[in-house]
C-alpha cells in the first residue's frame, strides 16, 4: 500500500474516531445536528459504532485492503446520506458532512486503486 493511500485512510479513520467519540459522549452541538436532521437521539450510538466500526476496518485494512474498501465505501454512504438528511429539512450547514464525504470519498478511490 502506498503512502499517500495509508495516510488518507490514516486522517480519515482518526477523524471519524473523534466524530463518534463525540457522538458518544453526547458533545451538545452534536446531538442539536442530529435531532434538527429528524433522526432519533436515542439511536446515537448506533451512529458511533459505524463510524468507529468504520475506522476499525480502516485500520484493519492495512492488513487486508479490501476491508478498508468496505469501510470506505461505508463511510461514503453514510455521509452522503448525512448530506441527504441536512438538505431534507433545508439545513445547509453541511460543511462537517461535505468535508467527510470528500475524504472518503478520497480514501475510497485510493483503495481501491490498491486492490485492482
């Protein structure tokens, strides 16, 4: 694996780690985002544990890159589907959300550019 594939997935899983350490330990500006979206408080630690399940993988996938595949391709998918849900209920302050598309995005196209 290269190093600009492993320093990607690198950033990408320390901030998703910090992201759902924040989830869980219900930082304020957190759980507003979350209820304002329409999704329910109660379930947010099951937004954790994909992001940290998330990082996990990453992590793991220095071992075996089609799991960091996986868990990119996840990420990309929940933060697309985050996007969805800010712009569902007209609330545009999707920076956070874009910022982490984009880096999955990233890590994504250089993972799987690992395994071809």
């Amino acid at each position: 694996m290269n190093t600009v594939t492993i320093v990607v997935a690198g950033l990408l899983a320390l901030a998703v780690t910090g992201s759902g350490a924040a989830m869980l330990a219900r930082q304020p500006m957190i759980v507003e985002t979350v209820a304002a979206v329409g999704f329910p408080i109660d379930r947010l630690r099951l937004l954790a544990a994909v992001k940290i399940g998330a990082a996990a993988g990453l992590c793991l996938g220095l071992l075996w890159p089609p799991v960091a595949v996986a868990a990119a391709g996840g990420l990309v998918a929940y933060f697309a589907a985050a996007l969805a849900a800010h712009l569902r209920v007209r609330r545009y302050d999707i920076a956070p959300a874009a910022v982490f598309l984009a880096l999955s995005g990233a890590a994504l196209t250089l993972l799987l550019g690992e395994v071809a």
